[in-house]
C-alpha cells in the first residue's frame, strides 16, 4: 500500500468521523468555551467591601447589588447581558456548522473580538463600580474566564485549519 492509498484512507475516515461533530477536538475546545462564558450568568465575576461599615456588594450579571437582602441594583450591566448573549450564540452557530469550517473559522475570529470587548466592558463596569462604592475591587476567579475562553478558540482555529488542509490535500491527489 502506497502513502497516497493511505493519505486517502485516513481521509476517508476523516469524513466519516465529521459527520460526528463532538469526536473532532475542536468542537470539544469550543463547548468547553461556551460553558465558561455561560458561567457568567450564575456567578458573581467581582466584590466590593465598603470598610465603614463592613457592607458587601456584588457585581455580577444583574448588576451592582448589596450582599444584604436588599436586592436595590446600583449599576446594571446590559451591555455584558447582550455580549455574552452574543458569544455563546456564536459560539452555538460555530459547533453545528462543523461541516463548513471556513465559516466556523471566521465565527471563532468574530468570538475571539466579542470576547476582547467583553473583557474591556467588564473591566469597565469593575472601574466604575468601584469608584461608586469608593472601594477596592476583589475579583472572582470566573474573571479571567473569557481569556481561557479566547485561547480555547484560537485552538479550535487551529484544528479546523489543520482539517481545511487534510482535506484539501486530498482534493489536490484526486
């Protein structure tokens, strides 16, 4: 059996696996993505103790709220509600276009500029908390999420790629 017999057998079994998308690493990369921004919507992603008094407040995706019953919103955060909507929307299109993967490449580029300016609005609305209350910021651990996420994509990219040119190295044996 020659190499092209087996370059051409590999993708055969190649096209047969995609037509599973979750065995494809990427798709993997790319939900464990999606699951890390959808984190944002059940935990608060920074707090704030005002020392006078010793009160707390959290900022998460309702927006700025006291730890206290009171459930009176300082600051409200819709323009992180709508991004984040956004990101895991594209990040949903992105998984069940397995089978377009130029299309799934530029979604994971659009989801790696969604997930910068998300982080800028974030840290914004930390700033801008912070300097309401007049404290000092402690962020949770989900606040660095969105990077893990950004890298999560961009190894998602490299592996459609490397799909794209198996692919399209077969096309050119034919």
């Amino acid at each position: 059996m020659n190499q092209i017999e087996k370059l051409r057998l590999k993708i055969l079994s190649l096209q047969k696996k995609s037509n599973k998308m979750i065995q494809r690493i990427q798709t993997v990369y790319l939900l464990v993505a999606t699951i890390l921004i959808s984190l944002y919507f059940f935990f608060p992603f920074a707090s704030f103790i005002l020392e006078q008094d010793m009160s707390v407040y959290h900022l998460s995706i309702k927006g700025l709220i006291p730890d206290a019953g009171c459930q009176k919103v300082l600051v409200r955060v819709i323009p992180l509600i709508f991004i984040i909507s956004v990101i895991i929307a594209v990040y949903i299109s992105s998984i069940l276009l397995f089978k377009r993967r130029m299309v799934q490449i530029k979604l994971c580029i659009l989801n790696i500029i969604l997930i910068i300016g998300f982080e800028c609005c974030l840290y914004y609305f930390t700033r801008v908390s912070a300097q309401l209350l007049g404290s000092k910021t402690s962020y949770s651990i989900i606040f660095i999420f969105p990077v893990i996420s950004a890298i999560l994509t961009y190894m998602a990219i490299r592996g459609i790629a490397k799909d794209e040119a198996l692919v399209r190295s077969v096309d050119r044996l034919r």
